[in-house]
C-alpha cells in the first residue's frame, strides 16, 4: 500500500456507529495503518489513503464517491436498503483482511456526465435533428452514478420536454419528469417509477419517463455509447442529480447525458452472492407471498 491511510467516512454520531468506527480503527492501527474519520455533513475532498470505508447507507457511499479521486471504496450498510452498500456491519473485519490479501474484487465504475445549457431558443417543436450549434459552453456541468432527473418538483404543471438520442429525435413528452439512469441506479427512482432493472455489466442507459400523459411513453433502454439530449419546452423545471436537486431550468434549457470517462473503484467480497441474490434479498424479488 502506498500512503498506510485509511478515511472512514461515515453517516452520523449514532452509538451503533461510533462503536463500528472504534472497532474499524483498532484493527487498522494494529495493521500500522493510520485513519482519518470525515463525517458526511463535512464537503471536502478526501485526503490520499489506500482506502475509503463508507459507513451509512446509499447517500453516504454516493456522497463518498464524488470526494474519492478515484480511491477504492469500501460500502459498509448502516442504513436501511442498501443497493449500493451490500456489506454488512458485521463482516467488515473480515472484508478488510482479504482487502489485505487481495483477496476482495475491485470493480470499476465510470460515472454519468451532465451538462446544463440554459437556452436554445431557435429549437423547433418535432424536429427530427437538433441542430447542436448554439450549445458552446455549459452553463453548469455535474458528475453522477445512479441517475439525473427533470422533474416538476413544487411547479403545478406537467413538464413538457423533447428527447433527442445522438441528436435524433425520439419523441415528445408532457409528464412529471423523466429519469436517465445507468445500470446501477436502474433499481434505484428508475425502479419506482416502473422502469426496468438492468444487469450492471450491461452496457446501457434507460430513459424512463414520470407518469407520462400518454401511455406511448414507455421506458427506452439505449446503449452507453450514446448521448442524450433534453430540450425543456415552454415550462419551468428543476434538475436533480442522484437525488440532490441543482438547478431550476427554464423555458429551452438543454441537458445533456452521457457516461463519463471518469470512473471511481467499488470494492465487494468474492462470494457466490450474485447481483440476482441481492436483488432477492433487498427487493424479495420473485417471491410471491
């Protein structure tokens, strides 16, 4: 290991916490491994380590990710779900020994980019290309990893939006909102509003809409490849990224989606348990009674 450090970022100063973090950091001390404990109302970049150990739940491990630079990431669940943080409480001695013995698998996860242009004003309503010229600089760009979301939020009007993949045009919808989301927030908003899960190692995105004014609205799965483009209509909305809202659009904002080129390092135990078996354990999918 290069730096012998070692950041717990945890969720809050709950007993059962602060026993984990005691518990974490006496047997990294005796490993000669120093520790740096960040709570997750602190927003700051994390210092260089080897490890990053995310005690929460998924709020805490997304939160965790975004201040990585791209150091592994270890999610211990002390939340409630649990999609993005499998790992028990119990296991975590266990999980840092074959962390160790790199005996632990490493996966790499690239991230979703927006990006928020605040007007395009000589779009045309159905038009089958968009003419992309106008869009220079963005006016805000983020960096996600379950999903990024239009939604109506607090407005009383359904939200009228055109989507256009690699600048063809696919259709037009007056909905709630609508949800890009990747394979790993596939069981997350996307879920909830009746889109389909999708197996990580599957190269997608899904665009979902929010309970559309038309039943001829239906999810699409596309490839990763492709970018996304959003043109707001005549309507205000807001923009969410993985459940945090950033920005009110306004009338022809555009946003853009694609996967990122940067990625960030998940961490999870070699076990029989497959992303099937999780989704049976957290969702009790397919189970009838």
């Amino acid at each position: 290991m290069k730096y012998k450090k070692v950041i717990i970022f945890y969720r809050s100063k709950k007993n059962k916490i602060l026993k984990k973090i005691k518990q974490i950091t006496s047997f990294l001390n005796k490993k000669s491994y120093s520790v740096t404990l960040i709570e997750q109302k602190e927003s700051k970049k994390f210092p260089d380590s080897d490890l990053i150990i995310s005690l929460g739940g998924d709020g805490t491990y997304l939160k965790a990710v975004k201040y990585s630079a791209n150091t592994p990431i270890l999610g211990i669940n002390m939340g409630s779900l649990g999609f993005l943080t499998p790992h028990s409480s119990e296991d975590i001695i266990i999980l840092l020994e074959n962390f160790f013995k790199k005996k632990i698998a490493f996966k790499k996860n690239r991230f979703l980019k927006t990006k928020l242009y605040k007007s395009l004003m000589d779009f045309k309503k159905d038009s089958l290309y968009l003419n992309t010229q106008q869009l220079k600089k963005p006016d805000l760009s983020f960096q996600s990893i379950n999903d990024v979301v239009i939604e109506r939020g607090s407005f009383n009007h359904l939200i009228n939006l055109s989507i256009f993949i690699n600048k063809v045009y696919i259709y037009s919808l007056k909905s709630d909102g609508v949800i890009i989301s990747s394979p790993i927030g596939s069981t997350a908003y996307n879920l909830a509003a009746g889109g389909p899960i999708l197996h990580p190692k599957v190269s997608s995105l899904v665009v979902t809409p929010i309970c559309s004014h038309s039943l001829t609205n239906r999810p699409i799965v596309i490839p990763d490849s492709s970018e996304i483009y959003l043109v707001l209509e005549n309507t205000k909305a807001y923009l969410t990224i993985d459940g945090l809202t950033q920005s009110e659009l306004s009338a022809y904002s555009v946003v853009t989606v694609k996967k990122d080129k940067k990625s960030f390092i998940s961490l999870h135990k070699n076990q029989e348990e497959n992303d099937f078996s999780l989704l049976r354990k957290k969702l009790k999918f397919g189970q009838r009674d």
